[in-house]
C-alpha cells in the first residue's frame, strides 16, 4: 500500500517544529482521543537517534501497545521512527522539514505501514486503517502547527 504522504505548512522555524514533533510530551497533548500514555523506554522529553517509546492507546475501540524506535536523525531537517513490535506487520514514519524564505516550515509526513494477516489485512488497510490513519496524524499535525505558531 502506498504511504499516507501529509504536508503541513507551519509559521515557525524548522527547530522548533521539529523539535515539537520529536516531543514525547506534545506527543501526547495531540493525542487526548486516544488516550495516548508513553509507557516503557523512553517516556518524556525529547526522542533521540536510537530511542525507544513503547505507547499505549485505544483505537478503532481496541487497546494497542506500539513500540517504535527512532532509526534516523538529522536535526532539523528529518528523522524516521519504525515499529519494533506492536501491531503492524510494518510501519515506518518518515518526518520531513523543510525551511521557507520566510522562515517558515513545510512538515511532511511519508507514513508507510503494512497490517498483518495477508488478505485480511490488505482489506483493513483499505476499508478502515488508512482512513483513521490519516486522519490521526491530521489531527496531531493540527495541534503541533497551533503548538509551533502560539510560541
């Protein structure tokens, strides 16, 4: 399936989007549908190259434990975070920022993910998952742009 690809314009100079969006802390303040909680590795600050986060939350009705760790980073232009274990058969989040003349920022988001269970999966992919996908990380990039512009 192809990556949910995202842009968000943000007022704000790319160190502090993308330190907003590698905070664990403003993870969490986007995220009060799904009761969001950091529960094991690294639980609050700001995510690093070779981090681990365990997260907890409920979506789509279900409780879900997702662990991801932060495999690539180059302040303050990327950084990547993949699951480790949780419950995709593969997911990937490639965060992008780029700088503007007006020392603004364009913050892309390539989110590849893969459910389990072959056909089935394939068919959530399609039917539910890349939907709320979607529309959770239009949500949280809402939040981290008010977040960024309110500073």
């Amino acid at each position: 399936m192809p990556p949910i690809q995202l842009q968000t314009p943000i007022a704000a100079p790319p160190e502090l989007v993308f330190d907003l969006a590698r905070s664990i802390d403003a993870h969490l303040a986007s995220s009060p549908g799904t009761g969001e909680r950091a529960v094991d590795g690294k639980t609050t600050g700001l995510a690093e190259l070779g981090d681990t986060i365990t997260w907890q939350a409920r979506h789509l009705g279900l409780r879900w434990r997702l662990t991801v760790a932060v495999t690539e980073f180059d302040r303050p232009h990327r950084f990547v975070d993949e699951q480790t274990r949780g419950p995709f058969a593969e997911m990937r989040h490639e965060h992008l920022f780029e700088s503007k003349p007006d020392d603004s920022t364009l913050m892309r988001d390539h989110f590849h993910f893969r459910a389990p269970c072959g056909l089935l999966g394939r068919l959530a992919e399609r039917l539910i998952l890349r939907r709320h996908l979607a529309h959770f990380l239009r949500r949280r990039n809402a939040v981290l742009k008010t977040m960024a512009e309110d500073r």
